[in-house]
C-alpha cells in the first residue's frame, strides 16, 4: 500500500523538471537592472521637460509636477515598500514594483493629457518605491557577507549611480532623434525583459515570520514622509517662509513624530526603534543622508551651467558628463579592494574627501569656462568620490542586521539618499536663485550655481567629520 501511495508523487517528480538554482552573479544582475531603471528616471526627464510642455500645453506648475509627482510618490512608499519585501517577499515584491514601473512608463508615453502623465508618474514612482528596497535586499541575500557582498554591492551603488548620471545622455539623444514620448517608453522593453528573467531566475526569499504589516505606522510613516517630500517641493517655487511650504513641512514633521510614538509601542512594529542602536545602521544612514544632499545637486546644476552659461544642447551637455558617469563606476568597482585592505570607515571619508575636493573646485567656476577645467575634471572628482563613499556606507548600513530586517533596512538607506538629494536640492536651488536676482546674463547665472557648489562642499565637510568619528571601524558581523 505505501508503495502504491509513493508511485505517482515519484511519477510527478520525474516529469516536473526542477528549476536550477540561479548564480548569485545572475540574482545580483537581475537586481541592479532593476535598481538602475529607477535611478535613471529619477534624471531623464529633465531633459524632456520642455518638449513635455510644448507636446501637452503643460504650465510651469504642472511642469514642476512632473518631477514632484514621481519624487514625492517614491520618497513617501520607500519604509513601507522595504517592509513589505520583508514580509511578503522580496521576489514578490520586487516583480509588483517593476509591473508597476513598467506599466506607468508606457501609459505615462502615450498620455495624450497633462493629467494622464502627472498620474503615470506618481504610479511610476509608487513602483519605483516598492521595487527600490527589494533590489539591494536581493543583492545582499544573494551573497555572503564578506569580500563577495562588498564587491556586489559596489556593482548595485556603480549602476544605480550610473544610472543617474546617465539620465541626462540618454535623454538627449532620446529627446533630439526620437520624442519626448521615449523618455517613459523605453523603459517598457527594459522592464519587460527584467520581469521575465526575474520571474524565473530569482528565488523567494521571506523572513516575516507570518508577522502582519503595522498599518497604523504605514499609514502614518507613508503619509508623513510624502508631506514632507511635498513641503520640499514647493521650496522653489513658494519659498521657505511661504505657507504653502511651512504648512506641510510643521505637518510632515508632525506626522511622523507621531510615528515614532506609535512605534515605541506597537507589538510588531513597522520600524524597530531598536535599529537605531545599531551604531552601523544610524551612522551610515545620517552619512547617506548628508552625502545625498550635496551629490544629488551635482547633475542638476553641471547639466544648467552647461547649457545656460556655456552654451551646450541637451546632446552636448549629456555627453559632456559621461567621463564622470564611468568615473563612478570606476570608484564603486575600486572601493571593495579598498575597503579590504583599509576598512569601510576609511574608504569612506576617502571618497567624500576626493568627492569634496571636486565640489571645491567646481566652485570656481567662471562663465567662459573651458570644458576641461570647468566640467570634466572637477566632474570626475565628484562622481569618483561618490562611487568611493556610497559602496561602504552601504555595506555598513546593512551589515549585521537581522534577516527579518533586511528589507527595512534597505529601504531605510534608499530613504535617507532620497530625502537628503531631495532638501539638498530644494535648499541649493533657492540659493542659487536668491544669489541669481532677476538678471539672466551668464555671469549673474554662474555666481548662483558656484554658490551652490562651496554650500555643497559644506555639507561634504560636515559628513566628514561625521563619517570619521561615528562610523564604526569594521562592518557588524565582519569576520
């Protein structure tokens, strides 16, 4: 009888063929494929604004939410999309945030109305928020952690910052052959691909444990952060004293202090407040934040001082910046053998301080400067110190961190870069205008931006000194 019961579960093991078990290299590639859609539509679109604007009849506000849409959608579901992989899976999870993604992308290119691109985008980013945690979550289940995982995680920080710096080149050349359309277009077949090979390569990985989501603190972590992230927004356009940018700022603060009340006594909360007595995870993650603020700002004004004061089309301004996108794959790819024979604190404050010089530089700027001093070399500098800094501080911040946590952790550090770029950017930008005037000449345009870059060295500076004194020697459960 028990050989009769075992025959047909043998029969249907041998014609169901068993599914090989992926190389960490592909997880890994799947995961940076991923990650590299994200960043690099965080970039590209600015390129295509003003055709955006002349292909829908979009006005200078609807314009401004083209970028808020996605920024504030993407900032406002990071903690609760880092969770979710957590507790739902990060398979899972990753392929809803890419579905999401890829779907906003071409509904976003055939709008045919300014309201019908202003909603893909705010898809786009609620895709962008789910999907972005699950990628350095895979990367760092994937690999072992050690030598192996620092060298994973330089190829996730080197194609994530490529793909921002990227943005500006891909979208010229999109924008000038094809349309504006293609911006949000080609992510489709990119996305398509990825969904494919992830669908089948990538294993599930769970540690929730049946442990149910903290709505209360999703909810309130959710809406605090996406207040606050709308608070920022309106900075350039309504100014810091204004209040339609105190009101959500005093509001998106509010929110999540309550938050934070609401976690101290939730059973299963959202976020462990506990986390942040890991000294690995609070030092790194107040760096990224820092580091985010003053690196985020670069592309944007590199790309305006180049076409406004210098003169270059959108192709020109592009390719102008590609010798500091490969310097940062260079310096994430370096950073691991560093990093071995130094330490993640060192590498770090080396890359800020290499970062910081270019900054420096950059400063100088005049308005006929040559393409050589005034953008290629200290772009170099900038963009090679960014790749040295953000591999350690990722390592450490998901260094010795609970597999239950991995998620949360991961978004927690895409949070910190996000929110940090995006004050960084609201606050420079403000600068940079109030320094500006009403005047348009190129002169008056250089002396906001160099003001920009010398409040970006800074901020650098100030990361230094913190990046020296509060991260910690070895990564937590380094051996």
């Amino acid at each position: 009888m028990a050989l009769m019961l075992e025959a047909p579960d043998a029969a249907l093991t041998a014609r169901t063929p068993r599914r090989r078990t992926p190389p960490p290299w592909l997880a890994v590639a799947l995961a940076c494929f991923g990650q590299f859609l994200v960043v690099l539509d965080i970039s590209v679109v600015n390129v295509a604004l003003p055709s955006m604007r002349t292909g829908l009849g979009l006005g200078e506000q609807g314009l401004q939410w083209v970028v808020n849409a996605y920024a504030i959608a993407f900032a406002g579901f990071m903690l609760l999309g880092g969770r979710a992989g957590d507790l739902y899976g990060r398979k899972r999870m990753f392929l809803v945030g890419l579905g999401l993604f890829t779907l906003a992308s071409l509904a976003g290119g055939l709008a045919q109305d300014d309201w019908q691109l202003l909603l893909a985008r705010a898809v786009q980013g609620l895709g962008a928020a789910v999907l972005a945690p699950s990628t350095l979550t895979i990367v760092t289940s994937a690999v072992p952690e050690g030598p192996a995982r620092a060298r994973a995680i330089a190829t996730w920080t080197a194609v994530g910052a490529g793909g921002g710096a990227a943005g500006g080149f891909v979208g010229g050349v999109l924008v000038e052959t094809l349309s504006w359309r293609w911006v949000l277009l080609i992510n489709v077949p990119i996305g398509v691909l990825v969904l494919a090979g992830a669908a089948w390569w990538l294993a599930e990985g769970r540690a929730g444990d049946g442990r149910r989501l903290d709505l209360p603190g999703a909810v309130l972590v959710t809406a605090g952060l996406a207040t606050l992230a709308f608070g920022i927004s309106q900075t350039e356009a309504e100014g810091w004293t204004a209040p339609h940018t105190l009101v959500p700022l005093g509001a998106g603060l509010a929110l999540i202090a309550l938050f934070l009340l609401v976690e101290v006594r939730a059973k299963a909360p959202l976020m462990p407040l506990g986390l942040f007595r890991v000294r690995a995870v609070s030092s790194a993650n107040a760096a990224m934040f820092l580091s985010g603020a003053a690196m985020f700002c670069m592309w944007f004004f590199m790309t305006l001082y180049a076409q406004n004061v210098l003169g270059y089309t959108p192709f020109q301004a592009g390719f102008a910046l590609v010798p500091s996108s490969l310097a940062v794959i260079v310096g994430s790819k370096v950073a691991p053998r560093l990093m071995r024979a130094a330490g993640a604190r060192a590498v770090a404050v080396l890359g800020t301080l290499v970062a910081l010089t270019g900054f420096a530089w950059q400063s100088t700027m005049t308005a006929d400067g040559a393409y050589l001093t005034a953008i290629m070399f200290p772009g170099i500098l900038m963009m090679l110190g960014a790749g040295l800094a953000g591999t350690p501080l990722a390592a450490l911040a998901t260094s010795g961190t609970a597999p239950e946590e991995a998620g949360l952790v991961s978004g927690l550090i895409n949070t910190s870069r996000t929110m940090g770029g995006s004050l960084g950017l609201a606050v420079l930008s403000t600068l940079a205008a109030a320094r500006t005037g009403d005047s348009t000449t190129p002169e008056a345009l250089t002396e906001g931006y160099a003001l920009a870059f010398r409040t970006g060295t800074a901020v650098l500076a100030v990361g230094l000194v913190l990046m020296w004194f509060w991260l910690p020697r070895k990564a937590a459960g380094a051996h």
